[in-house]
C-alpha cells in the first residue's frame, strides 16, 4: 500500500531534506495520484504536470548545488495547491464562471508569491463554486467537486476543491479562501484542518473577487492542510504579508501552557435556534472533554448577540454581495450555474439595501463586534460545531435535523459569526458521521489570538486528527 501522499506536510519537508526522497519523486507520487483520483473527485481546476515537474527539478538542484543556506526556504520541493479564486501565474484562475473562462493571471496574489518564495511546488488551481458564493463546489467549467469519503457527498465550499485534493492525498497542503466558512466548512466536510486568520493577518491582495467594502473584514484567506501542525507551519510563514494596522501591528507571538490555561475554555453546543444532529454535538462535547483531561477549565459559552451577528453577516454576505457582482452578470444570465443560481434567488427574496439600511448595519456590526469580543476575551478559545451537520449530498439544500427544517445557509451560521468579528476560527476532524463522514470541530477566538487558536487545536488534533478516507490508499502494483 502506498501511503506517501498523505503524510502530513511537516514528514515529507522532513523527508525532502533528509534526502529519503527527492522533489520529483514526491511530485511524481503526488501526479499520479491525481491521475487515478481527480476524474472522479473534480478537485482540480488546472494542473500541468510538465511544469510541475520542472519545478521538481529545479528544487532538486537547488538543494544539492546551492552555496547559500536554504533557510529561507523551509517548504522547498513541497506540492501545493491554490484555489482558482486566488492569482496564481500561469494558472487558471477564472472563480467557477464560464464569464471568466480561460482567466490567466500573469502575476501570483501576494499570498501565493509568499509561497513560492519559500519553495513550494504549485500543482495547480483547485475547483471553487461560481464566484464564490455557495457551501457547495460545482460550477458549468469543472462540474461537481466529490468529497473523498462518499463520492455522492459535497467536499463543501467554496474551498471545496482543496479540501478534496487534500484529504485524497492529491496536494500536501494548500490556501482558500473564506468569507463565511469557506476553508473551514470544507475542512470539516472532508476531515482536514483550516485557519480563517484575523483579517489582515494574511494578505488577500490578488484575490479574484477583491475583499473590500464589508468584505475587507468578512474576508480572509487562510491555510488548509491534514494536520494542525502543517496548518501553523503555513501560518507562519504567510503571515509575513500580512498588513500592518494601527490597531495591531500583524507579528507572530508565542504562546506557553501556562497561557493557554489562564482562562477557561468556553463550549457552545449550539445557539439555542438552530438544531445540530446529534453526532455534531458528541464531536463538540468530545473535543471538550478532551481538554478537560488535559486540565483546561471548561465552562458553557452563551452570548445574546449571536443572532444579530448572524443576521448581520448575512446582510454583507448575501445582499451586499449580490450588488456587488450584479454589474457583472448583468446580461448573463443564461451562463450561469445552477448553485449560482440558488444564491441569487436568496438574495433576490430580500429587500434592495438601501443606503441608510447599509449604514445602519455597518454602524450596529461595529456595536455587536465589540460586545461579542469582550465576551470571547473571558476565554483562552470558544469550541463550536463547523455546521449543523455533517456532508451533505450533491444539490442538497434543506434537511430536517432533530424535526426542524435547515436551509443551509442557517445550518453553517457557526462559522459566519467568526467572519462578521473577522476574528480566527480553526477546524480540525474530531468525529464521524453514522455514516461514516468527518465531523470537525471549530475552535475560536477574539481578535489577533490566531497563535492561541492554533496551540489548542493542535493540542486537539493530537487526540483525534486526519485519518485518509479510502479511496486515498492506493493498492501497489
């Protein structure tokens, strides 16, 4: 059995620079992964193996001949991906639309330029849903991307298609993007990790859809990856682009045991509305009980401003993101895709928003924000559900958990209050479905806690963590 392309990020760098194996080698492995898995799982948006592998032999070279340390360099020879959202030269990069078909950047987002500096071999541009805007990734370019657990589930969105290459072992690690869950939503689909980081932590210059406007703290771009550990390597390394304010000047800080136990850990099962299916709920009180055992405090977390947040987020999200891509679909309508389509009527069902409506909830948001941080203040992190659910089958969009009707995008409000605070939320795999499908666990915090996010859900993922679906494991020869 060939279980090479889906050791954690961290083990192949190790390999790489122990010299038990080469660049070409692990690109090699990682292609013809793709090759076997990718006709079925439509991760992938764009890849070309002939450069990859030049790329391969280039790192290879570089590792053996250079004169200079390779320090800077600390992913050298490792095979990413990016999601087609994100610039990345030579690639397409056309956000899931037939109105962007054949879309190639000539220069990398800064984010990616960050990455290849410090080595990375890019593999491609993974699939995304129609300009972003669905829990789902499917689009008329690429099709259905499949989760790797149950091909006749979603891997999510609108990373989905890196979440897919990632847990079939098809790329070592990668970026999405994520504006209301959308690397951590497919991270709990398909039982990897992700970080949103703070807003601004990261860079999201070359992002295809600008994050501006709402979207400039709804927005984030954030590292995905089987492991927790690998998830903080890339952490660190991408936080370097992240832009300076003068509220918080964007630096790494440490993090020691002793403060990670200063406050206690807050748990919220659910928020008293939306009902969440009873293997969401023992994964949430597992990973609680898991830090408890490891002598956290664990105390309930309860907020009165949850749903104002929701409703909130939903206003930037849905309304405003409906008017801000309305000039582009103005005439196209007949191009569009069916989960595209779903969104519009959505926020076609809401009222135009005005521009004193727009003022009003851009003024209450600055007031929820600052209650709901004070609260997560009083706790080192906040556990959560990811969703109210488990994957989901292909097109699905309501569903009945505990006699109570779910629209979907109600079922993901866990994730979105983090977005509307532009504050880090984590997701690592803690449980499973009675069918057999990951269930993530979220792990958030207040502002600029990124690092504390991180040590606790690496602390997590000692406990549970990645386990490779099937289809992953190749049979040799």
């Amino acid at each position: 059995m060939s279980e090479l392309t889906v050791k954690p990020a961290i083990e192949l760098i190790s390999m790489l620079r122990q010299g038990s194996i080469s660049s070409v080698e692990l690109a090699e492995e990682h292609l013809r992964e793709i090759d076997r898995l990718d006709p079925v799982l439509h991760a992938f948006a764009d890849i070309d193996p002939q450069r990859v592998l030049e790329a391969a032999r280039r790192a290879d070279h570089l590792r053996v001949h250079s004169s200079q340390s390779l320090d800077d360099m600390p992913l050298l020879g490792l095979p990413i991906s990016v999601k087609s959202s994100i610039a990345t030269a030579g690639y397409r990069c056309e956000t899931g639309t037939v109105l962007n078909r054949g879309f190639i950047p000539k220069e990398d987002a800064v984010a990616v330029a960050c990455l290849r500096q410090a080595g990375v071999i890019i593999l491609g541009t993974t699939n995304c849903p129609e300009f972003l805007m669905a829990y789902e990734t499917d689009n008329l370019l690429y099709g259905a991307t499949a989760n790797p657990w149950s091909l006749q589930h979603s891997a999510g969105g609108s990373s989905g298609g890196e979440s897919s290459a990632i847990a079939a072992g098809l790329s070592a690690g990668g970026i999405g993007s994520d504006s209301g869950g959308s690397v951590r939503e497919p991270a709990h689909f398909t039982g990897i990790c992700a970080l949103k980081p703070t807003s601004g932590r990261i860079s999201t210059a070359g992002h295809t859809l600008p994050c501006v406007g709402p979207f400039s703290t709804l927005g984030a771009l954030g590292p995905m990856a089987r492991t927790m550990r690998d998830v903080s390597l890339f952490f660190q390394i991408l936080a370097a682009t992240g832009e300076i304010n003068l509220s918080h000047p964007s630096r790494l800080h440490s993090v020691n045991a002793e403060h990670l136990r200063s406050r206690p850990i807050g748990v919220l099962e659910d928020d008293g509305l939306a009902p969440v299916s009873s293997e969401t709920r023992l994964a949430v009180r597992s990973a609680a009980q898991a830090l408890r055992e490891r002598g956290f405090e664990v105390k309930p977390f309860r907020s009165t401003h949850l749903e104002a947040a929701r409703k909130l987020w939903r206003t930037f999200f849905i309304r405003c993101g409906y008017m801000l891509l309305a000039p582009q679909i103005a005439g196209h309508e007949r191009q569009l895709s069916a989960t595209f389509r779903y969104f519009l009527e959505v926020a076609r069902d809401e009222p135009v928003l005005t521009a004193e409506e727009l003022l009003f909830a851009w003024t209450q948001s600055d007031q929820i924000r600052t209650s709901l941080l004070k609260e997560l203040s009083e706790f080192t992190a906040v556990l959560t559900p990811v969703s109210s659910i488990p994957a989901f089958r292909h097109g699905e969009r309501e569903w009945t958990v505990e006699a109570q009707q779910l629209e979907y995008f109600d079922a993901m409000r866990f994730t979105q209050w983090f977005n509307l605070l532009g504050a880090p939320a984590a997701v690592l795999p803690v449980g499973r479905s009675v069918d057999g499908l990951p269930i993530g666990v979220q792990v958030a915090s207040y502002l600029h806690q990124d690092e504390v996010v991180l040590a606790v859900a690496e602390l997590l993922d000692r406990d549970f963590g990645y386990h490779p679906p099937p289809i992953a494991i190749s049979t040799a020869g």
